[in-house]
C-alpha cells in the first residue's frame, strides 16, 4: 500500500511535467500554422492587373472576366472601368489628372487575386503568357519585387521555424521520457516484488501500460486545454488573428498533442518496467 500512496504524486508530477511540455509544443505548432495562414494570405492579397486596349468594348472585357474567373489560378476577380482608374488614380496622386493632361490616360482593367500556390514567379510568367493570348489584352502587370521578396521572407522563415519544430519535437520526447522514467523510479520495488512472487511479465506491464496510456491522455488533454485558452485569449485580445483562424489544422494539432503524449508515455512505462524487471534487486538501492 505505501508503494502505491507514494506513485501517485509521481503521477501527479509526470502528468503535468509531460502536459507542460506538450503545451510549449502546441504553442509552436499554432505559431507555425499562424505564419501558414499569413503567408497565404499575403500571397493571395497579390493584385494583378490585366489592362485592355483602349477601344475594348464593356461586353468583351466580362466576357474575358468570366474566363479568367474559371481559371484554376484566379480566387477572384473585379472589373475597373476606365472612370475608376482615374478616380483611384486622382486620389493617390492628388490632383485631377484629366484636367492637367485634358484627357484620360488610363485603361479599363480587370484586377486578379490569385490562388496562394500560384504567386511565383514561373506560374505568374505562364499566367501572363496565357492572358496575353487575347487579342484585347494589352498588357499583364504586377509587383515583380513584392513576390520576390515575399516568395524569399517567407522561404526562409519557413526553413527557420521547420528546423526549431524538429529540435522542440526531440526536446520535448527527450523530457517525457524523462519525466515518465522518473516517476516509475518510485514503483521500482513494487515491480520486482510482484516479480518475485511470480507475476508473469505481460501481468505485470499491463496495469502500468494502461496506467500510462491514461496518463498520457489526461496530460494531452491539459496541454489542449491550456493552449485554446490561449488561443481564445490572444483572439480577444487582437480580433485580427480570427481572420488567419485555421480550424481544422488547429484540430489537427491538438489531436497530434494527445496521441503524442499517450505514445511517448506508454513507450517510456513499459521501457522503465523492462529495465527494473531485468535489474538485480541490489541494484534498485
């Protein structure tokens, strides 16, 4: 009986020692999936404009706006009439450029957001080519240094948080396993007694396997727990982070966070009663 009042404090610790860890690494995880959904959406907040020659009729162009709009590489698209143009134009410059030039030197054109996978510079270079094929289309246009430098930034902050991922996932099986052994320490004579009076080692890994398998629930669960009230908090307090909500992967990951707890647990237990089964009772002192 004093053997197993003393366990449950150690599963007490190991339980939110390994919920602890599972929470720091959730945090990560919903940082990466935050910096994912930025990066598509700065991505697919990219404008291309597709300018018409100046005769274009308003006929042709929606004709045109409905074949780009069944486009595999269009999210959307909008028309700007010629007036439009030059009214967005006057703003930015502000002046009334058809006064000062006694004419309007702007064209009707539709403006396309794409989809995220197609802001590079290869599928904008085909996307140009293909548009072009229409002989009402006078030029294809968009910001050549925003996707470059955008298409860099993100290339390397995706490498930078890829590479902190894969050491946080080695730290955090590291202490688990750890933090798991550790409190196993405690039942090490509990093991080899049930091992002298001739308990079978399925029979006597079993109940600490199940133990396990629960523990690693129960800290999965917390370490979930924990990161939506995060998660809910950081919405409230900046309402913008909704707009780069990703429910699915978030689900995703807390998922991940559960199954990982009860796996490096379960692994961890029965290693420990292996190695105290094997072990000489002289060397459990």
């Amino acid at each position: 009986m004093s053997n197993g009042k003393k366990a449950k404090p150690s599963y007490f610790n190991a339980i939110m020692g390994v919920a602890l860890v599972l929470f720091l690494l959730g945090i990560l995880g919903w940082l990466v999936i935050n910096g994912r959904a930025l990066t598509r959406a700065f991505k697919e907040d990219l404008e291309v404009d597709v300018d018409f020659h100046d005769q274009t009729s308003e006929q042709n162009i929606k004709r045109m706006e409905a074949i780009l709009i069944a486009q595999p590489f269009v999210k959307n698209a909008r028309i700007i009439s010629k007036e439009e143009a030059l009214k967005m134009e006057n703003q930015v410059e502000r002046s009334n450029i058809k006064e000062i030039l006694g004419d309007n030197p702007l064209f009707a054109s539709i403006a396309l957001k794409l989809n995220e996978e197609y802001v590079n510079k290869d599928s904008l270079d085909k996307i140009r080519k293909f548009v072009l094929q229409s002989n009402i289309v006078r030029e294809v246009t968009w910001s050549n240094m925003v996707v470059d430098q955008m298409n860099n930034n993100f290339g390397k902050i995706g490498i930078i948080l890829g590479a902190i991922s894969i050491i946080l996932l080695i730290v955090v099986i590291f202490l688990i396993d750890n933090t798991v052994r550790l409190a196993m320490f405690s039942n090490r004579f509990l093991i080899k007694t049930m091992q002298m009076v001739g308990a079978t080692r399925s029979f006597i890994t079993h109940p600490f396997d199940m133990r396990a398998l629960l523990n690693g629930f129960i800290s999965g669960l917390v370490a979930v727990v924990a990161l939506w009230l995060v998660i809910s908090f950081a919405n409230s307090q900046l309402p913008e982070l909704s707009l780069l909500s990703e429910p699915v992967w978030v689900f995703f990951l807390m998922i991940v966070m559960i199954l990982l707890g009860i796996l490096i647990s379960m692994f961890s237990t029965h290693r420990s009663v292996i190695k105290y089964l094997k072990m000489h009772i002289d060397d459990l002192y």
